[in-house]
C-alpha cells in the first residue's frame, strides 16, 4: 500500500473547506437526491475533492463544482433516479402531504424551496451552488411556491 504524503498546508486549507462546505453540499445534494442518495453523493464529492485539492482549491465556485460532481455520480450510480424524500433522523416533525407534494416539483424547485426556506439560506448562497443565476432561484423558487400551495390546498390570504 502506497502512503501518500500530504503538506500541512493543504490538509488544513481541505480541513476549512470541507467544514465549510459539507453540509452546505449534503443538504443540497439530498434535496434533489433524497436522503440516502444524496447522502452517498455528499460523501463522493468530498472525496473527489480531496483526490484533486490541488486543482479545486484554486477553482472560483468549488462548492458548485462538487455539487454538479456528486449530482451526476448520484444519477449515474442509481438506474431510475426518483426522489422519494424520506424524513431524516433528527428532522422536525412535517406536513404528511409534504413528501407528495414535493415530488410534484422540478428538481430546481425542489431545491430552491428547500434550501432558502427550509435551510434559511439566502437566495445568493444558493444561486452559487447551484451554478444558476440569483433571478433562476427566485424563478424556481416562486414556481415551486405555487406548486406546494397548490398540492397542499394553501391559499394566500392578501
């Protein structure tokens, strides 16, 4: 077995990102993946980041790289891709129509919804990750809106 020498530097500068990084990249990853899916996709991309720190350290968007990394190995390991959202150890009790309701959404939709309003991130953290424009969230975000409140029987009391 070969060791691989690795300079402290670059452990630490991996240490800081990947603390920073990792749960932004896994909720992101099993909101368009699922839980188990997007869990096994997390862990990938953080490998592959690893293996090619040298290059990825220096790129102007990493975390959106590594998304569009273990989005595809995530659908490339798994032969009918199909969001079956199933509530985490740890998450708050939900809508028992939410999973439903949630499939009923685009993936970018699934996504946007999740990560600013379930994760309270701002529209702009996940424009980045996604590789999209801040205007595409809002876009997705106010389409999967309707959808939901749709699905779910909400109506908007202006």
């Amino acid at each position: 077995m070969a060791v691989v020498a690795v300079d402290s530097r670059a452990r630490e500068s991996f240490t800081t990102f990947f603390q920073d990084v990792e749960p932004r990249l896994r909720y992101a990853l099993i909101a368009a993946l699922g839980h188990e899916r997007g869990r096994e996709a997390t862990s990938e991309a953080m490998a592959y980041a690893w293996e090619h720190w040298d290059r990825i350290e220096h790129m102007e968007n990493p975390a959106g790289y590594l998304y569009r990394v273990g989005h595809s190995r995530g659908r490339v390991r798994w032969r009918r891709p199909r969001f079956n959202p199933q509530p985490a150890p740890g998450f708050p009790e939900m809508e028992p129509g939410l999973p439903e309701a949630l499939r009923g959404l685009s993936e970018n939709q699934r996504i946007t919804v999740f990560l600013v309003h379930a994760m309270g991130w701002t529209r702009r953290e996940t424009a980045d990750l996604l590789g999209i424009s801040v205007n595409s969230v809002g876009s997705h975000l106010d389409r999967g809106l309707v959808k939901l409140r749709t699905a779910l029987g909400v109506r908007n009391h202006d």
